[in-house]
C-alpha cells in the first residue's frame, strides 16, 4: 500500500539528502500516516476538504446512510433499520452516537468510499457482513431500486465479491416474493432467481444453481433449529430454484 506522507516524506528526503534522507523522510513520512490514519491518496482528499478520516466502525453506518438516501428520501423503516444494526452490534453509547454522525455524513453522499472498502477486502466475514447489512437497509422500505442496487454491486466488486455473489446475498433478505406468476414462471424471473445474467457460461449457472440450493435447503435449516415458517419458507423456494434451473436448461437447450 502506498501510503501518501510516506511516499511524500521519501521523496522530499531524497530530494535534500539522497539515499539516506529519503530513508528518515519514509519513516518519519510513515509515522505521519499512521497518526493522521492516511492509507490511500482519497484519504488526503478527504482531509484537504476539511473531512476527517472514517474510522472503521464508521463506515458501516456512511453506507447504510448513503443507501438510505439513494432514492432522495429517507423513510422510516430507514431509521429503523439504522438502529437495528447499532444494536445487532451491541454498540456503546459513544459508538453510537458516532453511527449516528456517520449515518447522517453517509446521507451527504460527498465520501469517496473505494479506498475504505479495499482496506476490508481482505476480511472476507467483514466483507460479507457489511454487504449483508447494507441489503437490510435497501429491504428496510419494502423496495430495491436501481440505484441501490448499483451501489452494491460496485460496492461488492471493490470488496471483491462477484455479481452472482451479492446478487445471492440479496435472496436473504428480500421480502419473500414469489418467482411464479399464476403458477408460471417466466426466463427472466428464473435468470433473476439464480441471479444470473441470460449470457453467463453453463457451468456457472450450474454453481449459482447449487449454491443457492445448499444455502437455503430446508434440511439444513431443520438442523438449524430454524422456525416451522423459515422452513416452509425455505421449502417454497428450494422448489423455485429447482423450477427456474430445469427453465434455464430447457431454454438454452443443456
């Protein structure tokens, strides 16, 4: 990672004392950013615009905030949901009131938020977590609109998910709406039921299938000690998956 008052700090030092300045304009360059929590060049744009630094515990709520407000408006089940997450994650009344600045700084929308999902990219549970989080939020009115969707797949990418991936997290927590209509179901319900694109390859069709199928198989959820709804819930949808994978099938021809 090139940290900005490192690379500046070895530059300048070279540029006065060669070899050896650049050495201690490194190291005192690196103390800077460590201070100062400077990981990326959008962290010294962030600062030069008189924003401070997210910190990790933060930036959960700028997304939540962001998405919220995607549409132009925020609606209750917004707020409500915003709250929910502060107390899934048993937050201190300080933590708290900073989600509720971070929340609110998400609504502005003026973040450049890249360089802060990279740095948890490498934390595939934390990844997945705040995706998934980040769904409740769009569910939270009861509708997903393009816009949030696009976020979270950009979002998604940059904490290197695939599509098919966040488009599957989406399944959880989407309020259950049924595939079929008037007991048909349709090409593009069972392209969008697998979250898959009408151009993806055969073979990851098939792994979107299995995935999706072994996630909300109702055996599993038996074993789970899940409620007698989730699991009739999820028996309803095993049976869409395996009606929308024979579709796919038929219409391609495999």
């Amino acid at each position: 990672m090139w940290w900005p008052s490192t690379v500046i700090g070895a530059g300048a030092g070279f540029a006065v004392a060669s070899i050896p300045g650049a050495l201690l304009g490194a190291l005192l360059g690196q103390a800077m950013d460590r201070r100062l929590r400077l990981q990326g060049w959008d962290d010294v744009r962030e600062r030069l615009g008189g924003r401070a630094a997210l910190r990790d515990d933060e930036l959960l709520f700028v997304l939540l905030g962001r998405l919220a407000k995607s549409d132009g408006r925020v609606a209750e089940g917004h707020i409500q949901q915003a709250r929910q997450e502060m107390t899934r994650l048993a937050l201190s009344e300080p933590a708290r009131l900073r989600a509720i600045a971070a929340f609110n700084r998400g609504k502005a929308g003026k973040d450049r938020l890249g360089q802060h999902l990279r740095r948890i990219k490498q934390q595939p549970h934390a990844a997945e977590g705040t995706l998934r989080a980040c769904w409740r939020m769009v569910w939270a009115d009861g509708k997903a609109g393009r816009q949030e969707r696009d976020l979270l797949l950009g979002w998604g990418q940059q904490l290197g998910l695939s599509r098919q991936q966040v488009q599957a997290l989406a399944l959880e927590y989407e309020p259950r709406r049924s595939a079929l209509d008037g007991g048909v179901m349709t090409y593009a319900a069972a392209l969008r039921l697998l979250g898959v694109e009408p151009d993806t390859e055969a073979d990851q069709v098939k792994q979107a299938y299995r995935r999706l199928l072994s996630r909300h198989h109702p055996d599993k959820l038996v074993g789970s000690g899940a409620s007698e709804a989730r699991v009739r819930e999820a028996t309803e949808l095993t049976r869409e998956l395996h009606q929308a994978f024979a579709l796919i099938r038929k219409r391609r021809g495999l």
